[in-house]
C-alpha cells in the first residue's frame, strides 16, 4: 500500500510541476526596501511647540507711616521655542534660555509694585534704579533681591512650561511640564518632562537620535519647528540648510553655509529662531535623524551637535527611546515612500489608533488612499494579470495523459503482484457408507467377556506438541514470506529462484 500511495503522489507532483508554471504571474513583489532618505517625517510628529510663563507672587511691606502689605501677582514671558519629545513618557530636549530666563524676575516684579504703589516713575524692566527720594530709594534698594532681615519685599517666582503637540483637533491648553535640569548657559539643552495627561496610552511620539554630526562641509540637513501654536493655520515649518566647516562644542555651534553662495543660511535661520525655531531639530539628510538643535537669533544662527543633546539627557537621568507608535508608524512610512500605498494605510490608519490626532500620519493615510490602486501604486504593478502565452497547450494534456496512464498501469501491475496465487481448491467430499449391523459381513468380531479382573495401569496423558511450520525469508530482501506465496510481497522477488 505504501508503495501504490508513493507512485499516486509521484504523478500528482509531476502534473503539478507541469501545470504551475502557466499560472503563476510573470512578475513578483518587489522585496524590501532600505529606508528613504531624506525624509523629514520621522522626526516631525515628535516637534512640540514650548511656552515657558514666570509666574511671581510679591508682597510689599510699606512701613514708612503705617506698616501695610501690598501683594501683586504678575506674569512674564520667558521664552518660546521648539522641543524634541524623546521617548514615550514625554522626555522633551530644548534649549536653556526657552525655559528659563536670564534676566532676575524678581527686579522686575519689585520695579512693577514700588512705581505702582507709591506712584513713582520706575520702568518696568530688569534693571535695579534708584529714586531721588531717600526714603522711598532705600525701601526700594530693600526691596531687590537677595532676600534679608530688612527686605520690604518677599517673593514667591515660579515657571510654568506648556508644551502644545502637533495633534488635531488642536489641543488649546497643552501639556504640562517641568524642568528636569537646565543648561550652564542659555545656548545649551534643556531637559523637560510632561507631568499632565498624554494623549493615547502608550505615550508620545519620539525623534529618533543620531550618533553623529555629518562631518563633510555642504552636509544637507532640514530644520523643523513650528512659529506658533500648532493648529489648523499653523503647520510645520521645514527649512533647507547647509553645515558649514567650523564651530566647535557646547555654545560654541556649528555654522550653516549655502554651498552655492545663492542664500545668507545664517541670517535666514536666525530669523526664524526668533521666531519660534529656537532649539527646533536639525534633520540630517541620509536617515532623517537629528544630528542638532537649532541656536542663535538675530543674524547668526548655529547649530549644536547630537553629542550636547545626549550629554544633556544623561546628566538629567532621562534615556531617550523608541515607542510602539513609531515602529508602527517607521514601517508604515517606508511603504509610503517606496510608494507601496496599498500597503502603507493600514499602517497609518493603525498609528491613529495609537495616537488618535496625529497628523502627520493623518495627511500621509489621505494621500495613501488617494493614490491606491492608481499607476503610482507600486503594490498593484507587482501583481499585473497574468499575460496570455503563445505557447500551445496541447503537448502539455497529450504528456499529461500519458503520465496518468503509466501511473494507472503500474498501480495495477502492483496490486496484481500483491495479490499472489488464488486460494487452493478444496477437496471432494467424503462419502458417506451407512454402518453395517455387527453380525454382518465377512469380518465379524466376537466380544468375549472374562471375569478375572486385571490391574490397571496409570498411564500418562501424552502432551500434544504442535510442530513448527518452516520459515522461509526472500533471498532478495530477506522480508518473511507467507506459506503459499510464490512472490516477496515487498520487493516482488519470485521464491522458486
């Protein structure tokens, strides 16, 4: 049987290596891709908007006639720029000086409530100033900072940073974050983290890091960051720019330079950091990884390299890391750009329901539908209908036909080889001849009966021992064979040989 099971399949298999070839398609899928370059869209979903507000509670003890406390609250800008989100629990890079001010806030506050308590001319700035009045310029001077035994003000200074990601619907009021450590100068990261509730549940999105700065002069990188809260009129903005040679570590930077000498890099980028793109990330060009942030204003602009920025979150104990919604939405984006977009919104549609507002994987799931199954849809060439062959199909059926009967054939012989000699005829029966009575017939016995008893004599009961059959083996493959088998039932060896 398991030789007849073997030549069924063997014919099986050789129909079916016949036929796939006529209908299998003339083309495959393309195999996977490397990575895009030059893509900014790995990075930008992690850009957030900082706000950085001073809020400081003063009272005013006015003992010059009569001893009165005057309290006053005010709020003052610090600074606003751009920030990295570097891992999922809202680990955020920026610079120093978005988040924390250089000037001494309490001077301001001091100025504010002394000019509008005793009604004197005192700009509100952060510069200490003094009054022709000698009494009010002593309550004054007691007044600034530092705090001591005679002070007449006490104050009460705190920061509140908002961070505003790129989500839509817009998110009016932001996160909330604090400051994990600052920089030694203002030009130098900063490190925040979220302390109020993240949208979705399993974090942020998050920049992935370089290892290193391109070293060649002309290194073509993009700048990203936003020039105000992020919303329905404000999008990212995305700037081309140049390394230059030059620069050093910490504050010092590394200068831009349009290798064709067509655009000022330096003043445009200073332009924009002041605008919003202070510390906004620096793209490099081959991976779409931050190689820097972005510093300076006013007419020069630089950038600090990677190595500050991992420094930074080192000193301040926070590791950056990759979550679960950007390896789903890396993968997606692969596909998008390699122009597989059949493939690619699934995948964005699956970031949404991780990170529900994103919306950079929203325009890129619109744009994926758009072009699906159209003729950019590298998906739908790879898989074309199969084209019509000019080769006859007949020689195919005609080999087909004499395969299936030379499979039937042997099956046939092989089950006939199986089945050895037919059972031996029987014997004829037996007649049957009626007894004859016992005084008939020519030998007749007598039966005498004698009266002397005779001993008997125990005899023993005789063990019937059944002779064992000959065993006979196939002098071919040695397998057992059956008493009346003229064949090897396995190899088909006749015994008589």
């Amino acid at each position: 049987m398991a030789r007849l099971t073997a030549l069924a399949g063997g014919a099986a298999v050789a129909l079916a290596a016949l036929f796939l070839p006529l209908s299998l398609p003339l083309t495959l899928p393309a195999a996977a891709h490397e990575h895009p370059s030059g893509i900014t869209d790995l990075v930008t979903p992690a850009v957030v908007r900082v706000e950085a507000t001073a809020h400081i509670d003063i009272t005013l003890l006015d003992h010059i006639r009569d001893l009165i406390h005057v309290e006053r609250s005010y709020q003052v800008p610090i600074g606003v720029g751009t920030g990295i989100v570097v891992n999922p629990e809202g680990g955020i890079v920026t610079l120093t000086r978005v988040v924390k001010s250089e000037q001494d806030l309490a001077v301001y506050a001091a100025n504010k409530i002394f000019a509008a308590h005793h009604g004197v001319k005192i700009p509100a700035d952060f510069e200490r100033h003094k009054l022709k009045d000698e009494v009010l310029d002593r309550h004054l001077q007691q007044c600034y900072p530092p705090l001591t035994s005679k002070a007449t003000c006490i104050y009460d200074i705190r920061t509140d940073i908002t961070v505003f990601p790129n989500v839509s619907p817009a998110d009016p009021k932001g996160l909330k974050a604090d400051l994990v450590k600052a920089g030694p100068g203002p030009d130098t990261p900063a490190v925040l983290q979220t302390s109020s509730r993240v949208v979705g549940g399993v974090g942020l999105p998050t920049a992935p890091l370089a290892d290193r700065v391109p070293e060649s002069a002309g290194s073509p990188t993009n700048v990203a960051g936003f020039l105000g809260r992020p919303g329905p009129t404000v999008q990212t903005t995305v700037e081309i720019a140049h390394l230059s040679k030059g620069g050093g570590a910490g504050e010092n930077g590394r200068p831009f330079a349009d290798p064709d000498k067509k655009v000022d890099e330096p003043v445009k980028l200073a332009g924009l950091a002041d605008r919003g793109l202070r510390g906004a990330p620096v793209i490099g060009d081959k991976d779409g990884h931050v190689v820097g942030m972005l510093i300076g204003g006013g007419r020069a602009a630089r950038m600090i390299g990677v190595r500050e920025v991992t420094s930074a979150l080192a000193k301040a104990g926070v590791a950056p890391r990759r979550g679960a919604i950007d390896s789903a939405f890396e993968a997606a984006l692969t596909r998008y750009h390699t122009k597989y977009y059949t493939e690619a919104a699934p995948g964005f549609q699956r970031v949404l329901e991780l990170y529900p507002g994103n919306v950079v994987a929203a325009t890129l799931l619109k744009d994926s539908l758009a072009k699906r199954g159209g003729p950019e849809d590298r998906g739908v060439r790879a898989v074309p209908v199969p084209a019509r062959s000019t080769t006859p199909m007949w020689p195919f059926v005609v080999a087909a036909g004499v395969l299936f009967l030379a499979a039937a054939t042997g099956a046939v012989l092989l089950w006939r080889r199986r089945r050895g000699p037919g059972p031996k005829p029987e014997p004829p029966p037996l007649v049957a001849v009626p007894p004859q009575p016992l005084d008939e017939g020519a030998n007749q016995t007598v039966v005498v009966r004698r009266s002397q008893p005779f001993a008997v004599i125990p005899q023993q009961k005789q063990v019937l021992t059944a002779q064992e059959p000959s065993v006979k083996f196939c002098t071919a493959c040695g397998m057992r064979l059956g008493a009346a088998h003229r064949f090897c039932g396995y190899c088909g060896h006749p015994i008589e040989s």
